[in-house]
DNA sequence: CGTTGCTAGTTGTAAGATACACCTAGATGT
DNA sequence: ACATCTAGGTGTATCTTACAACTAGCAACG
C-alpha cells in the first residue's frame, strides 16, 4: 500500500519512502506468498504466515484482508470468488505482472534495509563508541 | 517508544511488538548517535542524522524533538539546558544506563530482522517460486 | 533600528495506520 | 436446536506521521 510515488525520490528507484510504511510488512509477504504458491485466499494465507512473517509481531485477519484490498485496487493482485469448493466462499487472489515486479522493488529495499541494520547492529553492540 | 511492554511476550526478550512501530527507526538511530557522541542536542542530531539513518526517509526535526522527549519520559536519555554557548538554549541530551541498554536490545532486534530480510530479500529475487 | 538569516526548540493538526472488537454466513457435527 | 469451524468482512478509538507554523536568541547589513 505505497503512497502513488515518492514526493521527493520521484519513481526513480524503489525507496522506503515510496514504499510508505511498513505496515509490519504484510504486504511484501503476501506478495512472496501469492508468488510461491500461485494463488490463495486470505484464509489460507493467514493460517501460514507466520512461517513467512519477517517479524515476531502477530498479524491480524483485518490487516491481512484489507492489504489484499488494497493490493488489488492497485493492481498488484487479482481475485476471483471460489463458489465450488465446500463451505464458505473463498476469495482467491494471485499475483498480477505488476504484483511481481512491485515484489521486486520490495526485494531491493529489503535488501538495502537488512544491510543497514546487520550493520546497525554490529556497531551499537560494540562496548566502546567510536568518537 | 515502544509500548510499556509486549502484550504477547512480556519481557522475555526484545521482540519487534514491544518495540512497537519503527518510527522510522528514529528512536534506535538516536540512541546510537547519543552513545557515539556522549551528549547532543537536537539540533545537532538532526544535522547529522542522514550518516546515521537506516533508510532513505527524511527524518522530521518535529519527529526528531519528539522522539527524544518520549526517551526522556521513559528513562532512556536524560537532558540539561545548556545557556552559556552563544545563541538559544540547547536542550543537552545524553544516554542513561537504561537507554543503552534499550540500544543493546534495539541491537537485537536489529539484527535479527535485517537478517530475515536479507533472506526475504534473496528469496524474492528468486525467478521461479519453490512452490 | 529594522530586517534578514541562522540557530534552537516546540506546538497544532489533518490524514493515515494499527489494534481490538465485533459481525455475517456456509457447512458439519452432536 | 446449538456449537464449532471455515471464510470474509466492518467499525472505530487510539496512535503515528507529515507538514506547517510559531517563538526566541543572536549577528550582520544597510
């Protein structure tokens, strides 16, 4: 759920910024998730994500199912209702091209961000300081 | 700022929840620039805060004057005036025995995290899923 | 002496995000 | 009839963020 672009990095490069923010990271989840598995729904998809979750932190249905929302509305997932299958009707989402290379961009500033902090914590678990 | 305590985990270990939000990471990247330097005030800290900071988000001054009050209120820095340099009062802030300790648990966390996301990070670049 | 500009800290607030509670409904079991 | 599991969803108080605005000390400039 970024903001449309980033107000001062533009769409140049995939930046935190522009990826707003970090929404416990649900949405890059869900986007691994719909990649590696094809297709989903939001029921099945909360049931395992702890096993993909970057975070200790729960995430809850409501998020979960309002980020596929808003994943869809931007076009980054499509859904269709599954009426076949025994019980409820599911609502099954899966990856749109613009979904995997949204997936892509996440992957960059992931990585960046992961270095950042793999290098944060080096230095502030050093006893002494640098001054 | 994190919240007084996890509600899922207590105090067991630093988790990503009794972290609460990331604030931009704000709060650990203070926490860092204050034990690095011994003491700063505001102004100072945000002038050099690009080096220090994790993302590529500009970080506020009111986010900035905000986040070290709330450190204040929980213990982890404390302040003095400082009214003999020229110009306006500075606010002198410098870690508690509480603050680096907090940093040592940010360090923590940091260092899992950004280990899980360097291996989201390679796992989403991945072309084909593992399905 | 008044205006501009830099340092320094702070407040107000609209918009956005999160956490928690709650709701509907299909199917199955007892 | 009623509980329970699956499945999707809404309402909303509270918290966070982003942006703007403000006060005030001091110095230089004309």
């Amino acid at each position: 759920m970024p903001k449309a672009a980033c107000p001062r990095h533009g769409r140049q490069h995939p930046c935190t910024c522009a990826m707003g923010n970090i929404y416990r990271f649900i949405e890059p989840v869900l986007l691994m998730m719909l990649k590696e598995r094809g297709h989903s729904y939001g029921y099945e998809l909360s049931e395992s994500l702890a096993e993909y979750s970057l975070t200790d932190a729960r995430i809850e249905r409501a998020a979960l199912y309002r980020t596929l929302r808003a994943l869809e509305q931007n076009g980054h997932v499509k859904s269709a209702w599954d009426t076949e299958t025994h019980g409820p009707a599911r609502r099954v989402y899966s990856l749109t091209d613009k979904g995997e290379t949204h997936l892509l961009e996440w992957a960059e500033v992931m990585g960046r961000l992961g270095e950042a902090m793999r290098a944060f914590s080096k230095r502030a678990s050093k006893s002494d300081g640098l001054s």
